[in-house]
C-alpha cells in the first residue's frame, strides 16, 4: 500500500494511542509532585509521532530516516521512564496500564526499526527528487520486473490465471 498522507501510517497511529493513553495515565494524582515526569512523559510519547510526521512529510527519503530513529529514540524514552515508574513507590495501582503502555512503545520501537531499515536501500530518493524522468524509469522497472516474473512462471509450469500446473517449458540454453 502506497501511503499519501502521515495520519494513514500505521505506526503514527499507534503513536497517537500511546500519546492519548500516556495523556491519561499522567492526569493521575500520583504524578503530583513528581518534578517534571508527567511533562517529560507527555512530550516524549508525542514526540513519536511528531517525528514520523515530520520525517514523512520532508520529501526525502534520508530526512525521513533520520526522523524515524528520532520518533525510535523518543520510544526508548518513553520506556524508560516508563520503567522507572516500575521502580518508583506510589504507582502500583497503575501497575497494568503502565506494562500495556511499555508493550506498545517497544512495539513502535519495532516497526520503525523495521521501516527505517526497509528504506536504508532503496533506489527512491523521495518525493522532492521524484522527476517526471525518475517516475517513468521507476514504471519502466516495475513493469520489466513484473514481465520477467511471469516468465519465470510460465518457465516453471505454473499458470496464475488457470491456477493449473503444466509439464515445465524447456527452453535452449
């Protein structure tokens, strides 16, 4: 799926629910008089999200890169703080809602890990360097990879349309 739009990212949606959750989780009495925790777990949960937006909307795909690990470094604050609050007296009646929110940071961590590292080799530079010669190579390419796949299959006997299997085509060579 080609995403048009940020708010359509799956991981700026979780992003989003560990945001809204962390809101809520931090509007508890017991962060009164902690020094600046609720602020710092607020931002730092917010900023996942805010980073994979930015990234998303810069145009290329290094900046976007770059701004995945901010949005992945802003996760492992978000679970640290989260384990310090583990540590911490006075929090054991938030004890499921802070393991939920450690669950869902490590699994965001995961997903950019795995998005930033999917991009590291691409050919595509992003949108901002996406010429009208760089579209039409790149439909060049995918309609050639597209064409060599059917030929492997037609070599190896399959028939996607007939979904039948035929003796293999022996060519020369």
């Amino acid at each position: 799926m080609k995403y048009e739009r940020f708010e359509q990212l799956p991981v700026w949606r979780d992003g989003m629910d560990l945001s809204e959750q962390m809101f809520r989780l931090t509007a508890d009495r017991c962060f009164n008089g902690q020094g600046d925790l609720r602020n710092q777990l607020q931002r730092a949960s917010l900023s996942i999200c805010n980073n994979v937006a930015e990234g998303f909307e810069r145009g290329t795909t290094q900046e976007l890169i770059t701004f995945l690990y901010y949005a992945r470094g802003s996760a492992g604050e978000v679970r640290s703080m989260l384990l310090l609050l583990d540590r911490l007296g006075g929090f054991g009646h938030l004890k499921s809602e802070i393991s939920n929110l450690k669950s869902l940071a490590e699994s965001i961590s995961r997903q950019l890990r795995a998005w930033a590292d999917s991009l590291q080799n691409s050919p595509i530079k992003g949108q901002r360097y996406l010429t009208e010669h760089a579209r039409h190579e790149h439909k060049q390419r995918s309609r050639a990879e597209a064409f060599l796949g059917s030929l492997e299959r037609f070599r190896s006997g399959h028939d996607p349309y007939t979904r039948q299997t035929r003796e293999p085509l022996a060519l020369p060579g």
